[in-house]
C-alpha cells in the first residue's frame, strides 16, 4: 500500500493503466458485426442450455436479443452458413414487386377510365339541360328529373354537383308521400285527462294565477303536493293558450339591406363623421367627410367642435352647390348617427331631391367607404395623433385631403388617384400605363414569364352590398361586399 503523496510503484501504474477506461467518446456509435464462427458458437451454446432461464443468461452475458438468436437458427436449419456473414441490405428485386407495380397502375387506369366515362356523361347531361338552370318551378322538376336519370350512371353526390341540385332535396322528393301522417302514440307515462284539467284549474286558481309555473311548482312542493313537472306546466297551459307575455312590447322592425351601385362619380355619396382627439381627455374635435364611392374622391369635408344635423346638413348642401349634382341623381349613404338618422337631414335630402340610404344598426360593412378612408386619415405618417386646438385640426386636414385627392394611388381604384377618376382622365392614364409596360415587354421580353402584362383597370361598378342574382349566388365570393372586398379598408 503506497504512502499519501509518494509515486506509485511501476506495477500499480501499470495496474491501474490497464483499468481506466479509455476518455475518448466517438461521434458516432460503431455497429456490431458477427462472423459466421461467432453465430455458430452462440447457436452451440444455446444448445447445450437445458435448465430454466439459461438461454436468457447467455444472451444478456453476449448482448444480444432473441431475435439475433432466432434469425441464427433459421439461417442454420436452410444450411445457407456462408450467408451468416455477409452484411445487411435491402432484398435484390424480383418479379414480385414488379407484378404489384403493374397491377397498381392497372387499378389506377381503371379508376381514371370511370371517371372520365363519368365525366363524359356529365358534360353531355349538362348540356341538354343548360336552358333549364334557372329556378322557376317547372325548370326545376326537369333538374330534378335529369339528376335522377343521370344518378344511376354516375351516382347521386355526382349528379347532383354537376346540375346544382340540393341532395337533401334530390333523396326527398325520390320518397314517395303517402298523404297522411301518422299520429304519435301517447306515452304510458302521460298525465291523464283528469289530471291534466286538474293541474290547468290549480295554475288558474286565484292563489298561483299570477304567479310563474317554477313557483308553482316550488310552493308546491314544500307542501307535499306533486301535480307533474315545471315543463308540463307549461305544456298544459300552452295547449289552453294561457302562456303570452304580460307586457305588450315592441318588435324589432327589420331593417332592409341597403343594396347599392355607382357606375359614375357623383352618383353615391358615402359620409360619416368621425372624432379627432383634443389636447385633454374627454376633449374632441368632430371631422364630417362625404366621399364619392366610385371615385374615392372626397368631395366635402369640414372640421367642427361638435356634431350636429344642423352643421351635417350644411355640409351637404354646399357640397352638392360645388359639384353641380343635379336632383334626382345623386344617393347618400350613411350609418345611424344622429346627424344621419334626423327629422331636417331627411327634410334637407327631399328638398335637395338626394335619395336618402342607411346602414342597418351596428353594421360596419353597410358603410365600408367611409370606414376604409378614415382609417387611411388616422393612419397616415403625418397623423399627429392629437391636436392642440381646433385650428391645428383644420390645417392638417388642408395638407392631408389635397394629397388625398391628387397624389394618393389607391387600390380599389387600379392604383389611380382619386382625383383622376373623378375629373375623368382614367381611361387616358390607364392608355399610358398600359404603353409603358408594351415598351417594357417588347425589350426584355423573357422578364415576363405570364405574357405580356396588363395595367389594372377601373371597375365599371362600385356596390354596397352587391345584389347578386339567385343563380349566381352559389358562385360567389365569401364576404363579398364592396368592391367584392367585403370592408374595404385593408385595399387602402
């Protein structure tokens, strides 16, 4: 035994050398591989094993699975000892997976064969019916009737796709009607009609007649007494018609849609207010805007210190003097302010001769013009944000509209500026963009792989809420609502 601090002896140094294992740690882990002479010694000595247990000892003390032993005694009762070796690898290809090939791409072709034989039978029923896709009442027996005939060829999710036929209309007018119902047995458990008059004449009595069925049923209860459930309750005295409400009271009348078309400027007018912030809370300044939704040109604006019909109507009027509008061409659209919504703006548009449209209540995309543009007016760099005074609202609002109308390219206008639609020079700068981007094809032609290119055009129509004809309503877009944009502040 060596002292504390002296060197060790040279055997203890080799002792020790021998024992320590190895530092070094490789990337990679290396894989075991077998010879043919170590297999066979594993086969013999699983072999020899006769107690319970044994051959698991041997494995675990060699570090192997079962099924390097099994896959060993396999190779060895074939005789194919040289192959115990060799390394693995995928198996060499033969026939077999070549005749799985074939028959796959077999049962593919058949596949697309059916389907074009159905396609084919489609097309040729789609044509016969063609005249027949409106939705009058006998146009729409003979779609039915030709889906029927054309189900049994290519079946009925097929057909019915293919004429534009509802299924669930399709599966109900194929089952015959009997022409009478059949009435539903009544429960064993039912209330007999002695009890059933017995619970109305307890609900009636001048104790409970004013009083809720829960309450009744309650009272009714701490008093040991159970005539039948709350819901019946109200069962029996829906039979009597002895259930209303005890008020009388006002139905939500329903506010149509307003459905709306500019083919021209000066033909919609959009208008709203809106507030700008002032020096201190609670302190705003009110920014009424009336904007052409053909044009996106803002024809009258004005900066007041509080939002009246009285200041609402001027607007209109001197913007309709300015414009030179003429009665009964123009529309003005609105949500529900107060402003919009009052007794002398109504009286102001009918003398004006200014057909009068609103918003249905609490509906922003009834309004999506003005919405999109004062959202362009907050978010413009030059948004201060707040304004120290009614002045300084005034010249922002002198610096922003000019830019508006005449510098701002906008995108529900082909990238035109408001004003250039609105003064008409459209169709002359559309002309010279479209030159410009012939020009540019025509001297590096391979830079445009889709074709020559075109410069965006100008809508022929602007909607509200477009109208779109029933047959046609399958086909359109989601959410399609100005411009077919749904709101359109995300064009700005």
């Amino acid at each position: 035994m060596k002292t504390n601090g002296a060197p060790p002896s040279s055997e203890e140094g080799k002792r020790s050398a021998a024992a320590a294992p190895d530092p070094e740690v490789t990337a990679k882990a290396t894989r075991r591989r077998f010879t043919a002479a170590y297999k066979l010694s594993v086969i013999e000595k699983a072999e020899q094993c006769e107690g319970p247990g044994e051959i698991g000892r041997l494995l675990r003390r060699e570090g192997l699975y079962g099924s390097h032993l099994s896959g060993w005694r396999k190779a060895a009762r074939e005789g194919s000892l040289r192959e115990l070796g060799k390394k693995r690898g995928p198996k060499p290809s033969g026939g077999k997976r070549e005749a799985r090939k074939v028959r796959k791409l077999e049962r593919e072709n058949a596949r697309l064969r059916e389907e074009l034989r159905k396609a084919r039978i489609v097309i040729d029923v789609q044509g016969k019916v063609g005249g027949l896709l409106g939705f009058e009442p006998r146009g729409r027996e003979e779609l039915l009737s030709a889906a029927r005939g054309l189900a049994g060829h290519v079946g009925v999710r097929v057909a019915c796709a293919a004429l534009g036929v509802a299924r669930a209309t399709f599966y109900r007018r194929r089952r015959p009607k009997t022409g009478q119902r059949r009435s539903r047995p009544a429960p064993a458990r039912a209330l007999g009609e002695a009890e059933r008059t017995e619970v109305f004449r307890v609900l009636c009595s001048p104790r409970f007649t004013d009083r809720a069925p829960a309450e009744v049923y309650a009272t009714l209860l701490d008093e040991g007494v159970h005539l039948c459930s709350e819901r019946t309750m109200y069962r029996i005295l829906a039979e009597n018609r002895a259930v209303r409400e005890r008020r009388a009271q006002r139905g939500h009348p329903n506010h149509p849609k307003p459905e709306i078309v500019a083919r021209a400027p000066n033909e919609v007018w959009s208008w709203d207010i809106t507030r700008l912030l002032g020096p201190e809370k609670w302190r705003y300044f009110h920014l009424y805007v009336i904007l052409d939704i053909f044009s996106r040109y803002v024809t009258g604006w004005m900066v007041a210190d509080r939002e009246t019909a009285g200041l609402g109507g001027r607007l209109i009027e001197e913007t309709r003097l300015k414009q030179g509008v003429q009665p009964r061409v123009l529309t003005l659209h609105s949500d529900r302010g107060s402003p919009m919504t009052a007794k002398c703006t109504a009286q102001l548009l009918a003398d004006l001769g200014v057909t009068q449209s609103l918003s249905r209540p609490r509906i922003s995309n009834d309004n999506p013009y003005s919405e999109a543009h004062f959202k362009t007016v907050k978010y413009h760099p030059g948004f201060p944000g707040r304004f120290a005074d009614i002045e300084e609202a005034k010249d922002f609002c002198r610096r922003f509209f000019p830019w508006y109308n005449l510098e701002h390219r906008h995108g529900g206008i082909g990238l035109l500026t408001p004003g250039q639609v609105h003064l008409g020079r459209a169709p002359e700068v559309i002309r010279q963009r479209q030159d410009v981007l012939a020009a540019a094809h025509a001297a590096r032609p391979e830079r445009f792989v889709a074709g020559p290119p075109r410069a965006a055009q100008l809508k022929a129509e602007v909607w509200i809420n477009r109208a779109l004809p029933v047959s046609e309503v399958d086909g359109a877009e989601p959410g399609d609502g100005a411009d077919g944009h749904g709101k359109e502040g995300s064009l700005n």
